[in-house]
C-alpha cells in the first residue's frame, strides 16, 4: 500500500466535545457551632485532629462569648 493512498479526515470540532465543564471546587463557610455539629455527626470522636478541631471550636466560642 503506498502512502499516497491513505486519506486522513480532519474534523472541525473540538475533541474534548463530550466532556463536561471544569468546575472549580469551593469552600462553604460555616459558623463554629455549625462546623461543631458537622464534626459531632461524621467525625470519628476517637481521631486526635478531630479532638484538636473540637477543643478549637470551643475556644472560639468561649472567646466570642466573653
């Protein structure tokens, strides 16, 4: 087969056609009571940085309630 026989067809559209959209990831804010909640219900009580996030929280709390 001589390379003068092969056709190669090039498309107009774009390759990445199928894809979705890059959405960036985001950071939703939340008050010490809300984050405390959230560690409360999904946090495993026994991790030493969920400790140290608890103990955080609750020295927020004691400064803005003072």
């Amino acid at each position: 087969m001589d390379s003068t026989d092969q056709h190669i067809f090039i498309s107009s559209r774009p390759v990445l056609e199928g894809r979705k959209p890059y959405v960036a990831p985001t950071c939703k804010r939340v008050t010490p009571d809300a984050a405390k909640e959230l560690l409360l219900r999904h946090g495993d009580i026994g991790d030493p940085e969920v400790q140290h996030m608890l103990d955080r929280i609750e020295e927020l709390q004691k400064h803005n309630g003072s």
